[in-house]
C-alpha cells in the first residue's frame, strides 16, 4: 500500500515543484514594493497636507490669489 502511495504521489520521489522558486521572488518583490510604497505614502501626504494649508490660507484671505498660485505651483514643481 505504502508503494502504490509514493508511486502515485506527486513530489515524494525527490522531485522539487519548479514553481516555487519564481513565487518565492515574486513574493519578495511584493513585499519590497508593499514596503517602499507605504514609505513614499508618507511624503504624498505631506504634499496634500502642504496644498490643503495653502487652501485655507487662500480662502481665509491670509494670502492673494497671486501668491496662491505662485506656492502651489512650487509645491507642484517638487
């Protein structure tokens, strides 16, 4: 019985599945890229943070339409 089991079952004669070694980069690539991104988020949240401020100051009268543009392009620049 336990020849007709290893016979049949996949794996069990020294044979590695082949797929594993590209899952196992591509799983390593995800995390990397997962990681990076959540890394690079905060920057992209300092950025809309930056442009809301500017948005209240502009609709609160603090600063001219004129310098509102200037800094936003700035911000957009960077």
């Amino acid at each position: 019985m336990l020849t007709t089991i290893a016979a049949t079952a996949p794996y069990w004669h020294g044979g590695f599945p082949f797929f594993v070694f590209p899952v196992f980069f591509f799983v390593a690539f995800l995390v990397v890229f997962l990681v990076f991104g959540v890394f690079r988020r905060g920057s992209w949240r300092a950025r809309s943070d930056a442009r809301s401020v500017l948005a209240d100051r502009f609709a609160r009268g603090d600063i001219d339409a004129e310098e509102y543009r200037s800094r936003l392009s700035e911000l957009s620049r960077k």
